[in-house]
C-alpha cells in the first residue's frame, strides 16, 4: 500500500514556516469531511463519490453520535458534512443539532431538496451551521447538463428561501469545470443577488469525475482565466485551498498551499471508513474504520497509511522543478486517479508537465478505479444528459414514433 | 487559509515575529493593562504550539510555538504583559517580539482586555 508514496524524512523539524509543520500533519485534522450517506436522489455525472443508492452498512445515529462525541474530545471544531445527499438522511437534523450541541460546528453541502421555507428558517435560527447549495452552472442549462434536469430550480429556490428566512453566510459551491469556467462572473452575480457568498472548487477526477474528466476539466487557457481571476476576486471568494496547483502560475493564492491529505484533513465515509481525502475513496488511500477500537483517533494518529503521508516529499521529477515550493506537486487524487505517479506532476501542471505526463502514459495502462460505486441503478427522474455528450443523437421515436419519418 | 477542505477566515499565524515587525496600524495593544485568553476560545495542543478557534467569530489560528502557547494562558493570572512573560520565563530579548504577537491576537479577539476586578 505504501510503495507507491514517494520517500520522505521523517524528522519534524522545530520552527519554521507553518505549511512545513502542516506536512508532517496534527493531533487531529483541523477540519475533516464526513460524508453521512451514499445515498443521493440526484446523479450528477462527475460525482466525486459515485453516489445515488444508500448502503445498508451506513453509520446508526448512535455511532454517528458517537463519532461526534470523539470529534468533541479531539477538539475538531467543525466538519464539512456531505454525501450523498447528507438532508434524506432521516436523522440528518437530529445529527446536526447534536454536532452543534458539542462543539462541533457544521457546514454541510446539499443540492437543496429539502431547504424549504420552514428548513430554511430553522437554519437562520441555529448558530454554529453552514449551508453551502451545490450549483455547478450559473445558468439551468449548464447546471442541468451535468446535475440534472430541475436541479438548478430546486437549489435556487433553495437559496431563496435561505435569502428570506434571513440565513446569513450560506454559500452557494460550485465545481469549476470546462462548460462553466467561463460563467464565473455570473456565479458572483447570482450569488450577490441571493446575500450568499460563493465558493469554488476544483474538479477532480474521483468517482464519476474520472468518467467525464477528460470531457469537463478545464483547459489550460481557463485555468490561467480562473487564476487571474482568483488574483481578483479572491477575497470575497473561497476555494477550499482546492486550487493550489495555480499557484505555479506566479503569485502564491491565499490559503493553504499544500495537500492537506492525511496532514490535516480527511473523509470519514458513510460506512465509517476513513480516508485521506473526500477526493481519494480508494482502498490505497482508506485508513481505517471509526468503528475499530480505538475509533477515529486510533486512525488519526496511528494509522500507517497517515504516517506516510505525513512527511515532506523529497524525491520524484517535480521536487526539481522550479515550481515545486509553490504548487508541492499539486492534487494526490488528480495524479492518482489519472494513472500518473504520485511524485509526479499533477494532471493540469499548470507549467505543461502534467499533459506530457498523461500523453506518456502506456497506452495498455488501465486507470485506478474505486471499489466503491453506489450509482442509481436505474434511471433517475431528470438525468443528466451530459452522458451523452456532444449531444445525444435525435433518434426517431424520441418524440412520436412516427416524427421524422417521410410519411408520404 | 480558505477552504475543501478548509474554508473560513482564519487569522494569520502568530509565531515569534521578528522584534518590530509592524503589521497593522488600528488599534494599539496596551500591554500595561491585564490581559485574558477570550473565554470563547479554546487552544488545542498540537506538536508545534496550538491551533486556537474562537467559537463566537469562528476564526481560526495557530500559535506557533509551545512558550507563546504557555503564554498566552498564563495572561488570565498576572496583571499586565510584562510580568507574565517574566512569570513565563521569556528572556528580555524576546519581549518587543512577544508584545507584537499578543497585539495580533488581540485584534482578531483570541485574547481580550480583562474587565476590570473588583476591588
């Protein structure tokens, strides 16, 4: 499991720069995502979980209090909740309420299917809670291409009805891909016009993502686009530290310019597994379980698979790069599941090593796939069409079975 | 640091500046009066100083070395700066540098001025 990671010292040094102490990681994660549930009544086409179907080994509300009750203890101060869609979980707001109620802060992502007007008032009135409305287009047509038919109306009504309770803060989080990179504008707009404020992420190929990845992630003209952009905007914009790998471009973006995988950040999934990153639901990168003993801590602080992690790469082609104490290297995840080597350049090497990395390749070489995929099975009420993509040929019978054909 | 992983506004840093470092203009630190660590904030150890959260304004920051660490805990029970980097065993030298990060904590509220007590 360990070979492919790249050889690293092992000493911490005293002092010195922070982001140096960062990589040889934390007591405990500075924040972690927990993902409540696989299941999702959406199936957006790059999902970073390959989420739709619930599974039946998915944490009880007594272990997910549990859980919570050791993040008390280990002082993790909030937790990014997502899925699946974290809201059909039945006890989702017994869940909240109880992470709130020790000190345990959440932001949680959700595609707004159940923000009603009297959710959404509640969440105004709650302390300690985050919403962020996952929109990944600024127009229907965009968004609907790759999240679904009515999802952009179902999370704009979801942001109006936050915008009226008088929710302050919410975020509205868009993934950053080919078709919507260049909407960037109108992402602040509309956030503007809801009082929310927008928040940005990069688009990595883990799960589904690796299906459409070549087809979705942004050309290099957009990302030195979203990096001037970035320069500009970034204040009033968050990021997740998501796009560090542009910092190759020039000046450093503010935040944290390293992966935090396994250093101070990591994935509980919905089965209580523990992975390095929401990114990297693979068995090279599963840690543990919060169900063993000793739990999340055990995990945390002793797992071997963290342990090598956390040290600072030394070896592998980009630590010669000139570039290398800006980007470290870029995304585990992105190299990963793009079948580069882990000390190797990212895939958007935003200095072009990445596309010669990928051309290289051998050509017989069969990308990591998870051993996971909770895809919906069947058909899904507005399925993305994007699958298709260029765009599905008209068949004959779409519309009547007679349309088309000559009828004389 | 704004963030997958980690979003928010954290606070910058605050380690052992360098003596004289000027970083902000606004208010100025008195380092006369008694000082508190805010009661809204808890430190956790970590192996290089602390990461300190403030629950009420939920910022985020880290103290970068364990005497700042000790330090700032110790504030609650002097009556001024002063003696309680002398309390802590800061030498001299390093005073004008401790001065510099306590005033950064001050403005993003990890410590407060104390009330005063009563007599």
């Amino acid at each position: 499991m360990t070979a492919v990671l790249p050889s690293r010292p092992a000493e911490r040094p005293a002092g010195g720069k922070l982001i140096d102490q960062f990589e040889y990681g934390l007591d405990a994660p500075i924040c972690l995502t927990w993902e409540l549930t696989y299941a999702c009544n959406l199936a957006c086409v790059h999902c970073l979980s390959s989420s739709g179907r619930r599974d039946p080994r998915e944490l009880s509300t007594a272990e997910a209090e549990a859980v919570i009750d050791e993040l008390q203890r280990m002082q993790v101060f909030y937790v990014n909740v997502g899925g699946g869609e974290p809201t059909v979980r039945p006890d989702f707001w017994h869940l909240l309420d109880y992470a709130i109620g020790h000190d345990v802060g959440v932001k949680f992502s959700t595609n707004g299917i159940k923000l009603d007007a009297a959710r959404a008032q509640q969440l105004a009135r709650t302390d300690y809670v985050d919403v962020q409305i996952s929109l990944d287009g600024a127009t229907a047509e965009v968004n609907d291409a790759v999240r679904g038919t009515g999802s952009f109306a179902t999370a704009t009504r979801a942001l109006e009805n936050l915008a009226e309770a008088g929710m302050k803060d919410f975020k509205v989080s868009v993934v950053v891909t080919r078709e919507n990179a260049g909407q960037l504008d109108e992402f602040k707009a509309l956030t503007d016009r809801y009082g929310a404020q927008l928040r940005i992420t990069r688009f990595r190929p883990s799960g589904r993502g690796a299906d459409v990845w070549d087809r979705l992630h942004p050309t290099q003209a957009q990302q030195r686009d979203l990096y001037s952009w970035l320069l500009a905007n970034g204040d009033q914009v968050l990021t997740g530290d998501s796009f560090f790998h542009l910092s190759a471009l020039g000046e450093a973006l503010p935040g944290l310019n390293l992966c935090g995988a396994g250093r101070v950040v990591c994935l509980i999934d919905p089965v209580g597994d523990v992975y390095a990153c929401p990114f990297a639901i693979h068995e090279q990168f599963l840690a543990g379980n919060v169900r063993s003993p000793g739990g999340f801590q055990q995990v945390w602080q002793h797992s071997e698979l963290f342990a090598d992690l956390r040290n600072p790469q030394t070896g592998g082609a980009c630590t010669k790069c000139a570039h290398f104490d800006a980007c470290r290297g870029g995304c585990m995840a992105a190299k990963f599941f793009t079948g580069l080597p882990l000390d190797g350049p990212d895939p958007e090497c935003v200095q072009g090593y990445g596309e010669t990395a990928l051309a290289a390749r051998d050509l017989e070489l069969v990308t990591p796939r998870s051993h996971l995929d909770h895809s919906h099975k069947g058909p899904v009420r507005g399925q993305p069409t994007m699958l298709g993509l260029p765009s599905i040929p008209a068949k004959l019978c779409d519309e009547s079975p007679l349309a088309g054909l000559p009828l004389s | 640091m704004r963030g997958v992983l980690i979003d928010g506004s954290p606070a910058p840093a605050v380690g052992q500046p360098v003596a004289g470092a000027v970083t902000d203009t606004a208010v100025p630190f008195d380092p006369a009066v008694p000082w508190r660590k805010s009661p809204s904030v808890a430190l956790r150890p970590e192996p290089f100083g602390a990461l300190v959260y403030h629950f009420g304004n939920r910022k985020l920051s880290f103290l970068k070395s364990k005497p700042l660490v000790a330090v700032v805990t110790a504030l609650e029970a002097h009556p001024d700066v002063p003696s309680t980097l002398a309390a802590c065993e800061v030498p001299e030298g390093q005073h004008r540098a401790y001065v510099t990060a306590l005033a950064t904590l001050a403005r993003s509220q990890m410590i407060e001025r104390r009330p005063e007590e009563s007599a």
